[in-house]
C-alpha cells in the first residue's frame, strides 16, 4: 500500500516535472524575463504604428470573422496544432511553458497599450514600426535564448533545425509564410508593417542571437550550435 502511494507520488510529480519543468538557472529567468518584456514592447510598437500586425495577427483576425473564437483563441488554437508538430517530430510531451509566454506577453502588450506611452511617439509611424521590428527581434531571440517558454511556432523551427542541419531562419520564414497566407485567405488584414515584420523580424533572429553569443558572451540554451559547434536537444527527453 504504501509503496502503491510512494509511486502515484513520484508518477504525478514527474508528469508535473515535464508539463512544467522550473530547474532552469537564474540566467535563463533572467534571460527569458528579458525577452518577453522586450518582444512586448516591440508588438505594441507594431499596433501602435498602424501599418499591419504580425502574421500570427493576420491569421487570427482572419479566423476571428469567420469564427465564433475570439483573436486569443485563435491564437492558443495555432500554438496547440503548432505544440501537436513538435510532439510529433520530438516524440516526447511538451510543457505548457509556450503558452505562459503567450499569455504573458499578451498581458504586457495589454498594458502597455492601455498606458499609451508608445502611441505618443512624435516620430512618423514608419519610425515606431522600425522600432518594433528591432524589439520583436531581439525579445523573440533572448526567448530563445532563455530555453524557457520558447514560443510554439519557434520550437517546430527549432526540431527541424535539429533534425536537417538547416538554418534556423529558413524554417521560421516557411512558418510565417504559410501563416500569412492562411491569414490572407481567410480575409485577415495585411498591411507595410506585415511585410516588415515577415521579412525582417524573422530573418534578424539567428543573427541576433549569434551576435549575443560571441559578442556578449550570452548563453543559447535552445540551440548552441547558433554560434558553437555543438547543440543540446531541446524540450523533454524522448518518450521510450
């Protein structure tokens, strides 16, 4: 009996240990603290510029008048099917630290633009866009970087990374690809900033978290071989 209990214990601890691993390093808190807060800020210079939104966005509207969901429900629906790849292509379970980041981040962009500090920039709305593709860059690779949270579409991006050799850059720009054009079809509005955003935030990633590698010295704990020759997997251990 009493080793039954001892074992229900351990099996419900270790199912919580993999749905929502907490052993990362103050580093890597730090790290990812860093990067959502970031990547809010820069999101919220995308809205307020009034150009276009992210892909994700796109997508989401799109869905939103064609479906009863609502813009986050769409977008928890995307990062399920997106989880569902990455469990299919790592064989393992995935935590649900993806979607604290989503809801993080959301909460943050929330506030920032009920402050309306970012809607009174005094410079044109091209400039606070250019700000927001800078951001969003820089807080979607300390995400990355941190090993915690990474956001879903980034961790298939990351798998097929691991399982061809390819850059990373490519598989995110087929993602946001594919997403926009999903979005399009589905009516979601596409504007300057869409295009920016595509291009160049998903494309300035890799590159980012190189620069922060050899030149700050920063840990990449997704992915080393972004600047070193070796990569640790990332996620939970395979399932047997």
């Amino acid at each position: 009996m009493g080793g039954s209990r001892s074992s229900v214990g351990t099996d419900q601890r270790t199912i919580l240990s993999v749905l929502i691993p907490v052993r990362f390093s103050l580093g890597q808190y730090a790290l990812y603290l860093a990067g959502c807060v970031i990547f809010a800020i820069g999101a919220t210079c995308f809205i307020e510029a009034g150009l276009g939104t992210d892909p994700l966005d796109v997508f989401a509207l799109g869905l939103r008048d064609l479906t009863p969901l609502t813009v986050g429900m769409a977008q928890g629906l995307f990062a399920a099917c997106m989880l569902a790849i990455w469990a299919g292509l790592k064989r393992a379970v995935p935590s649900i630290w993806p979607f604290i980041t989503f809801f993080f981040c959301g909460t943050m962009i929330d506030i920032w633009l009920h402050t309306g500090v970012l809607g009174r920039f005094a410079g044109p709305a091209a400039g606070l866009m250019l700000v927001g593709v800078v951001l969003c860059a820089l807080g979607s690779a300390y995400i990355i970087m941190s090993g915690i949270g990474i956001r879903a579409m980034d961790l298939v991006a990351i798998a097929l990374v691991e399982r061809t050799g390819r850059p990373f850059w490519l598989f995110k720009a087929a993602a946001e690809i594919l997403l926009l054009a999903m979005g399009w079809a589905l009516g979601g509005p596409i504007g300057l900033g869409t295009v920016f955003f595509l291009i160049f935030v998903g494309l300035l990633i890799q590159p980012v978290m190189t620069l922060n590698g050899r030149l700050v010295g920063l840990p990449n704990h997704a992915f080393d071989h972004v600047h070193s020759p070796t990569a640790p997997s990332v996620g939970p251990e395979p399932l047997s």
